[in-house]
C-alpha cells in the first residue's frame, strides 16, 4: 500500500511524499521531489500524523475499563477514532479489572494497541487548597504484589501519593519488577517531592494538577515537577486543566520539555459523548457542553472530556507550536519513556505503520494501526456506548 499526502509528519520533518507500507510496517518514506509514485490512496488534502499513544485515559465515549473485557475492547475501538494507535487503560483496581484488561490484550485485534495498565492509585492523598481531608488508603505491599501478579507482566505505570507511609517500599518493589511510578495527588513540599524523586519516581501524573502549586516563597510539588530534571511530565494540553500561559511557563522553565512531556488527555468515560446531562452517580449529574467539556451543574470542570488531538490543535492553533514538536510530545516521547520506541511513535523506516490522517481543523478522518485501518470517519460513525442514557 503506497498513500500519498502533502504534509506526512515524519522524524525528518514534515515532507510532500510518499508512506510505503507492507504489512505491518512502514518500508520507505520517498519525497514527491524526488520520485513520484503511484498511491492506493491521496491524502494531498490532509496531513499524516504519527498514531497518538495516550498513556492516561479512563475511558471514552461512555466506555469505561473498569467495566469488563468487552468494555475495554469498544473503549480501544472508540478511542482510534481521536486518532490514538496505543492506550495504557487507566484504572485503580478498585474493582479488580486486571484479569479482564489482560484477557483484552490478548483479543485486541482492532481499535488502538492495549500497550499496558496504568494504575492511578489506589493511594492517593491530595486534599487541595480549601479540601477537607476525608483520610487515605494505606499502603498494603501485598496488595500491590497481588497487583503485579493480576497484570502479568502488563503494569507499566503506577501513580503513589509518596507521603504515605510505605511508599518508599512500594516504590521499589514496583521497580523492580519494570514498572515505573509517578507522583500523583500529593501534598508534598517541595523538598520532600525532591527526595521522592531520588526513591525511584519517574513520571509525574498530569503536571500542574492535583499537587501544591507554586508561590514565590514555597515552590511546592508542581516546583519539584518542574525543576528537577530528570522525571517525565504528564500533561493535559486542553487549556482548561492547565491554562496556555501555564503550559507556556512549563516549556520555559522544564528543562528539554520536547524530550521531557508526554501529552495525556485523562479522559473519563464520558468524553466524546454528545451534548447532554449524563447521569455519573445518586448525586451528581456530568453536563456535555457544547463544546464537549465535561461539567457539573455548578459548571466546575469535572474531569476530562478531550481527547490529546484537541490538546494538540491547541498547542499549535493557540500556542505556535509547530506540529512536528507537538507530535513528538503525543507519540514519540511515551514510548521512548515505556519502551516501545523500536516499533512505535513516528512514522520511520522499520516501525509499525500507525497514524492518523487530520483535517486542518484536527478532526480524525482515518486512524491505521500496524497497517490496517482502524477507524474510517464515513462508516464508524456508531461508536459510543448506547447504555449510557442522557437524563
């Protein structure tokens, strides 16, 4: 299959050319000025973007993967339609989903590639500013062996509020069996994040949210997040969670952010979903706005509704950025960080051919995973999961 677009987002650039693709795998990129090929198929009106890997995302359009094996599969399905190639379903295993998750992986022949698990908690510990602190859950090292053994050899990425007693030694026992932790929900100081850093945390989950922020006289945990050079930072790109001229203080000051940030969306399951009021539980309704954010009848935003494709029109329609750093920020850097950048992450010579292909407004039209197309906007247009009902 040979597809032809004016804009194919590669490592070298953006180039006017040709995507060779056998099989699975990409087998030469040709610029148009150098050869002219014949395609099995023009794309000259949109651009090729590298298949987004959304390492923290807890459903999409009303699918949830705490919800079973066949949940998971339609959230993957659902979720190539936002132009994501890879997913770590994100969970607590609250309601022990590991078994179920892992069975998915092994059937997940459509949709974006189930890449892993990411466990946000169970021990978290943020109250916030004004929070009243209801307690938190202790750390129970059997719990997280039993945690490592449910998701056989499939954990990647575990979130610890690193106050909590134990944590150093839940740190390590995670560590040593491959699974990086990140610093997440956390009352930490500044000083203390610092020395978290140094027990084995790597990522920090979704910077700038749910930690102590910065003032001039007490740097906090996001101070920690930002100054210390060697952890990777989450970070939802939408403008709401974190406002432009934040994330424009956050280049600034993160050292090799380009290298640093991996783009996340954090979405709950009801991102994507059309506009309307959507029962979440006895006594709270999720408002879809017009613009699809995910609101409470007080209009605070509750939790996140778009997809990192959204987060990168912002960067680059609002913020400048150009699109090929951007890409780097939505692909390449997760799975540089998880360790599937031999195959995944940019369009190159050699790698699994997964990408997208976007309109000038960043609406996904087709999404290709190793190869074979995953979502094609003219035929899955019934995607969302129809038992949840609008009130």
């Amino acid at each position: 299959m040979i597809i032809y677009s004016k804009r194919i987002v590669t490592e070298q650039g953006i180039i006017d050319g040709y995507l060779k693709i056998e099989g699975e795998k990409i087998t030469d990129i040709v610029r148009r000025d150098v050869e002219e090929l014949e395609a099995d198929l023009d794309y000259s009106a949109y651009t090729v973007i590298p298949g987004i890997f959304d390492t923290h995302n807890h459903g999409y359009m009303g699918w949830n993967p705490d919800d079973g094996k066949e949940a998971v599969l339609k959230y993957a399905k659902a979720l190539a339609s936002a132009g994501v190639t890879s997913i770590f379903p994100t969970v607590d295993n609250e309601h022990e989903v590991y078994p179920q998750i892992v069975e998915a992986i092994r059937e997940n022949d459509d949709g974006a590639r189930i890449m892993g698990i990411h466990s946000e908690g169970p021990y978290l510990n943020r109250v916030g500013e004004k929070g009243v602190d209801t307690g938190h859950p202790e750390i129970n090292l059997g719990h997280i062996q039993k945690m490592i053994d449910e998701a056989e050899g499939y954990l990647r990425l575990v979130a610890i509020a690193p106050e909590l007693e134990q944590s150093k030694e839940a740190i390590r026992l995670l560590n040593q069996n491959g699974v990086r932790v990140a610093f997440a929900h956390s009352n930490q100081t500044y000083e203390e994040a610092m020395e978290s850093f140094k027990d084995g945390i790597t990522v920090i989950t979704h910077t700038a949210n749910v930690m102590s922020g910065i003032h001039h006289r007490n740097m906090g945990g996001l101070g920690a997040a930002l100054l210390n050079d060697e952890v990777f930072n989450e970070l939802i790109c939408d403008g709401l969670h974190v406002r432009n001229e934040m994330i424009d203080i956050i280049m600034r000051i993160k050292k090799d952010p380009f290298d640093k940030i991996m783009m996340i969306s954090d979405n709950i399951h009801y991102a994507g979903l059309p506009q309307g009021d959507y029962r979440y539980d006895e006594n709270t309704v999720c408002h879809i706005d017009e613009q699809g954010f995910c609101l409470t009848d007080t209009g605070r935003l509750f939790g996140s509704a778009k997809p990192v494709l959204y987060g990168m029109k912002n960067l680059v329609q609002k913020m400048g950025l150009p699109l090929e750093t951007v890409c780097r920020m939505s692909s390449l850097n997760p799975c540089l960080v998880y360790g599937f950048a031999d195959k995944k992450g940019s369009l190159r010579v050699g790698k699994d051919a997964d990408m997208a292909v976007i309109d000038n407004d960043f609406n996904c039209l087709y999404t290709y995973r190793e190869g074979k197309k995953i979502y094609d906007h003219q035929t899955d247009t019934d995607l969302c999961n129809r038992e949840i009902k609008e009130i």
